[in-house]
C-alpha cells in the first residue's frame, strides 16, 4: 500500500506529495533502480 502511495501524486496534502515529487526527479537521474525499490 505504501509504494503505491507513493506513485500516485494525486495527494498533495499528504507528506509523500512534496516529498514523491522532489524524489522523482532525483531518483531517474541517481538511480532509476531506486525507483521500482520504494
């Protein structure tokens, strides 16, 4: 539940709004791995 959570941006009230973003764009460009992890 928690990983989908984080790839769904539909809740930007929740903490994993800002965070799921920010994390994105640094995620691909260090590790696209990461990614699939969380």
């Amino acid at each position: 539940m928690g990983a989908a959570g984080n790839k769904k941006p539909k809740k930007p009230g929740k903490k994993h709004g800002p965070s799921y973003m920010q994390e994105e764009h640094e995620v691909p460009v260090k590790n696209p791995y990461q990614k699939k992890t969380k």
